[in-house]
C-alpha cells in the first residue's frame, strides 16, 4: 500500500497558504504555496517581514483600525478578503481566516490563506454545477451518472469553500441538505429534513414568512436571492445564517427546484453589533467632549466679566502711579489672551456639533485684511516682527461672515507670529485667481516637517518644537481656520519646506458672482459716552456684579444692582430702570422668566432688556430674543461695544 505524504509535506505543500506570527505580524514561518503565490522565497519572509507589510495602504489601515482589534478581542477572525503586494508589485486578492493560539509562554497567530479567485471560481461552479444536476433529474435514467459526478464534484468545492447547500424540488417537496449543513446545525434526524416544512421550522419564526417570500419572489423573477435568517441548533441557541441562491427551470421555463449556499455569519454579526457598540461609544465620548467644551468656555468666561470690568475702572480713573499702569497692563494682556483661548474653544465646539451659523453678506477681503492686521498690530509690533502686506487697489468681493473672515486672518496671523523668533518676517497676501479669493501668510518661522503637514489642522495638535517655543495656546487655532473656512466653502493647505523653513498657508474662497452691495465694516466714528442712564444689573456673580455697576457709574450712568431673579424684578418695579443687563444662569429663576415677568408688567414694556451669559451660540441668541430681549452680549462683555449699544439706544430712542 503507498505510503500518505507526511506532516511536514501535507504543510508544505497544502492547497492553502498556511503562516504562524507573532502576534507583532513578524512572519515565523510560511509554506510553499503562500510563498510561490506571492513570488517569495522562504528567507525574505521568515523573519524578515511582517504580515501588515504585505497590505496594501488601505489593508494595513483596516489591519490597524478592524482586523487587529478583532482578532485581540475574540481571538479568531474568519472570512476576511484583503488584497495583498507580492515581491513583483503584483496584487493578489486572498480569503484569510486566523486563530490565535497560546504556545508556551507566548501566543502566535496562525493564518489560512486561499486566493479569492479560487473562491469565486468554486461559486460560479457551484451554481453550474447544480444546475445542471437539477436538470438531469428531468431525465433521470440518461443523466444519473452525469448527476452523481456533478454532485461529487459540487461536494468537493463546497467542503473546500466550507459552505453548507440545500435545495429543494418544488414537484414533490423534498428537501435535499449535504453533511455540512447538518455539521452547522448539529441536526441529524432526517425528521428535521423531510418536507420543506420541516426545513422552515427550522428557521425563526419572525424570518420565516420573509425567507419564503424571498424564495417564492427569486422562482417568480427568474433572479437571485439573498437573505440572512436564524437557524435553528441544537446548541440551544440560534444561528445567524446568510443563504444565496436561486431557481432552476426547465426548457419550458418551469420551475424545478430552488437551491442555496449556507454560511454561518454569527461571528461576523456579533463583531459587526462590537464595531456599532464601539462606534456609539465613540460618538457619545465626541459629544460629551463637545458638551464639555461648551461648558467649559461658560464657567471661564464668568472670572473674566468681572476683571475685564475692574481694568476698564482702571482706564477710566488714569492712574499716573507707574506700578499700577504696569500692572493693568500686565492683566489686560492676560485677560485678552484668555478671551481669545475662550472663544476659540467656543467656536471650534460649535463649528464640530455643525450648530454655527454663518451671517453672510457681500464684503471687500481687501478691506477686512486691513481689520484684522489693526487686532493683530499690537501682538507683532511686541514680537519684534517686520509684517509686509501685500493686496490690490482694487476690491475682492466675497459671500462672507465678515468676524468670522477676521478671525481666519488674526488667528493665522497669530499663529505665524507665535511661532517667528524676533525679528523675523511675516508676509500676508491678498489677491485673486480667477473665481477664488487667495490669502497667504508666509512667515520665517519653525516650519513644519514634511510629516506633520497633514496634522497642523487637527484639534489640539502642535508639533514638539512648537510646544517648546510657543507662546501658548491650545493648538485649536488651525483647526478653527479650517473649520471656518470649509464653512464659506472654501479651502486652506499648508506648505512647509522643513523645519527652521517657515510656513505658508493659504486660504482659497469663492469670488461672489452677484450684484455688488457692499458697506463698509470699519467704523467712522467712535461713539463718545452714552447720556446718564438709569441701568439695573442683575447676576449672581456678585463680583461681575459689583465691578460692572461700578463701571457704569464711573461712566456717568445710575445703577442698581441684584443677584437673584426675584430680587431683581423687586427692584426693578421700585427702580424703573431704562435698560436691565440680565443675566441668563440664576439661582432661582433664570433670565428668561424674569424678562418675561418685566414684559408682562405694565412698567416693563420699553425697558431696553440686555441678556449678558457666558452662553453664546445661535440657539441662545434665539431663545433670548423669544423671552423678550433686545439683545444678547457674550461674557466677558466688551466694554466698548456695551458703550457703543449705549449710545446707539439713546441716539436711536429705541424702545425707550
């Protein structure tokens, strides 16, 4: 009797690619038929390679970000089709199915590698095969030979391609199943198999009327049909199963019978219900991460109201002793930045939940660059930068946001400044290229290395020797500009020769195509102080309170002041302010019932209610306008443009 092959030729030699790795992916060993389909030879893999390196890009991300995880949690991944590079280039498309296993003291991955084409090949077969085996029973004494040899060889791809097969002959209702179906199901009895009755009690039965409709829908229209379905086990539990396959009909075109592949999906349904479970706990971490920012930027802009209002007392009394100037100096750049570092996080939080709204309107960029370099003066001249501008004598008009276009330029102008040693030079550029509006800020500063170029606009990201010469921030400057500018439907790209190169970004946004009407953004005329007002403010931050009151006085105006809802209605009924500064977050009723309490009295119909909140997104500005408010100011409040709405109300004689 001729002896079998042995172990080590059975290995070598086997019909699929069979390769043990570390759970790193250093390949530990491979066979011959892996190796000879890739076009490598045994030592350029054995550890020298790794598995993922053999991915394409694509493999070696969903590797990282699916199989890998996959394989950690569950131990085994089966039925994954990825493409892999062979030693010339060439891309061979391969079904893997992996296990891992604890050997000694470590663990391995061992892999079964069958080519793709192979696998479709065996279903194409698979279908001819049948079908010719099902026509052959029409004619049973001429075909059954023909049939025996179809069926062995249909048995052969379907062990092969480990799929179960059914079929049923629509004539006399018997349903025909091979081994592997019953391995699946562990039925055995063919009381469970007899009818076609017996075989759909075997399904559950809430996909039982939609599994025979499908059929019934597939012999009608001639068609293929897909459906995934429970199956009964003896395991006592139920099988998530996907069955393809269709009709075989005459010459006469009359249906025969209905057959089908069967495939166990339940672990690929348990790790898709994983991937979702993963996915949504992603999701909601992104959102509280956004809801935590959102609050974040409220409570800090609390501590700033009241310091920003106790810096501009400062100003008004001009104080001539040298320490106290330095030091109101001193404080009002730290309040500034801190404001600035607030709002920031405010709109990339907005920009992310995609609630920020755009006030577009036609504006000249040529003259908004000339806006945000007057906001941004002051932080270059200090650096010892030399800023070159270069723009047309002509306008750009653009569709636009004009604060949120000046927040792209100061913010890039910023961001060039911090990372720009004294000294250096900044060159900002505005001018057109055909039906795009081109700004450019080059700088001499760091540079960006060539791999973090693709990184510079993500949130919190900032390179090493960014961190290490930066004059603070959180690194959401970028990824704001890139926010606000795909806002306008526009783009920004980064472009860096390396590092101690400098940087440039530029920012490309549409040309406006409509009717030219535009008014100028730049104030004429500072408003002088507002006529005395009778001013009531109402907050429970009671040094915001205190420090605004005292402001307001300094600047000729009557206050009165409370801490609570109630209270400030009180006295507001006693006081009879002109104008209520009312803030939103109170200890017993919030601002909006106590703007809609002074609207309802007879006393409260024309004061000039002002909402002041650290809360400051659209939707805010919405419900303040809907409880009655006039107007809505984000804490900190600007001094200056509280004195300006001031003044607009007694010029206008609005409401009062």
């Amino acid at each position: 009797m001729d002896t079998i092959p042995d172990l080590d030729s059975s290995f070598e030699f086997a019909a699929c690619g069979l390769v043990t790795t570390e759970v790193n992916g250093t390949i530990r060993r491979a066979n011959s038929t892996f190796c000879n389909w890739l076009g490598f030879s045994t030592d350029e893999l054995i550890e020298n390679k790794k598995l993922h390196e053999l991915f394409t890009i694509g493999g070696r991300f969903f590797h990282h970000t699916h199989l890998s995880p996959l394989l950690e949690m569950q131990g085994s991944v089966t039925e994954v089709q990825m493409d892999l590079i062979g030693k010339k280039g060439i891309v061979v498309p391969m079904l893997i199915n992996i296990v891992r296993q604890e050997h000694g003291t470590g663990h391995y991955d061992q892999l079964a590698f069958f080519m793709a084409t192979d696998r479709k090949k065996f279903e194409s077969e698979l279908i001819f095969a049948r079908k010719s085996a099902e026509e052959s029973l029409v004619s049973l004494n001429d075909t059954k030979k023909e049939l025996q040899e179809n069926r062995d060889f249909l048995s052969i791809a379907i062990r092969s391609a480990r799929m179960s097969v059914w079929s049923q002959h629509i004539g006399t209702n018997r349903v025909w199943w091979n081994p592997e179906l019953e391995k699946l199901t562990g039925l055995t009895d063919n009381e469970y198999w007899g009818t076609s009755e017996d075989f759909y009690n075997l399904i559950h039965k809430d996909d039982r009327n939609i599994f025979t409709a499908k059929l019934n829908k597939a012999i009608k229209t001639k068609s293929d049909y897909n459906i995934q379905f429970r199956l009964q086990s003896t395991a006592g539990c139920w099988l998530t199963a996907e069955s393809r396959g269709r009709a075989i009909y005459s010459e006469a075109g009359v249906a025969i019978s209905i057959f089908g592949i069967v495939i166990d999906i339940s672990e690929r349904k348990e790790a898709e219900r994983k991937l979702r479970d993963l996915n949504q706990q992603l999701y909601t971490a992104d959102r509280r991460k956004d809801e935590f920012l959102a609050t974040l930027g409220h409570e800090l802009r609390n501590p700033l109201a009241p310091m920003q209002n106790v810096l501009e007392i400062m100003r008004l009394k001009k104080s001539k002793d040298s320490f106290i100037q330095w030091s109101s100096k001193m404080i009002e750049r730290h309040v500034v930045q801190m404001t600035h570092l607030v709002d920031d996080l405010m709109e990339t939080s907005r920009i992310s939940q995609g609630i920020m709204v755009l006030r577009k309107r036609q504006i000249d960029l040529v003259e908004l660059v000339q806006v945000a370099i007057e906001s941004s003066q002051t932080l270059i001249q200090e650096s010892n930068q030399i800023l070159t501008i270069k723009s047309p004598n002509t306008p750009i008009i653009i569709d636009a946001d004009s604060t949120r276009i000046i927040q792209i330029i100061s913010n890039l102008l910023t961001n060039a400044v911090k990372y720009t040693s004294d000294a250096g030079k900044i060159c900002l550029s505005v001018y057109q290229d055909g039906d795009e509006a081109v700004l450019s800020v080059l700088d001499s500063g760091i540079g960006i290395p060539a791999d973090e170029l693709s990184n510079v606009f993500n949130m919190f990201s900032q390179l090493t020797p960014a961190l290490e010469r930066s004059q603070g921030g959180l690194g959401i400057g970028l990824a704001l500009v890139q926010g606000l500018v795909k806002l306008h439907g526009g783009s920004i790209v980064a472009h860096s020769e390396g590092e101690e190169k400098g940087s440039e970004f530029i920012v490309r946004l549409p040309i406006s195509h409509a009717p030219i009407e535009i008014k100028s953004i730049i104030e004429k005329d500072t408003p002088s102080l507002a006529d005395n007002k009778r001013i009531l403010v109402i907050d429970d931050n009671v040094d915001a309170t205190d420090s605004l009151s005292l402001l307001l006085e300094y600047s000729g105006h009557t206050t009165d002041k409370a801490y609570d809802g109630m209270s400030g209605f009180k006295i507001a009924e006693e006081f009879k302010p002109e104008i209520i500064l009312l803030d939103i977050g109170l200890p017993d009723i919030n601002g909006y019932e106590v703007a809609q309490m002074v609207r309802q009295a007879p006393w409260g119909k024309t004061i000039y209610l002002i909402a002041t909140t650290g809360w400051g997104q659209d939707k805010d500005k919405q419900l303040a306008i809907d409880a009655g408010f006039d107007k809505h100011l984000t804490k900190p409040i600007n001094f200056q443009e509280l004195n300006s709405l001031l003044h607009t109300i007694v010029a206008k004689d609005i409401k009062l």
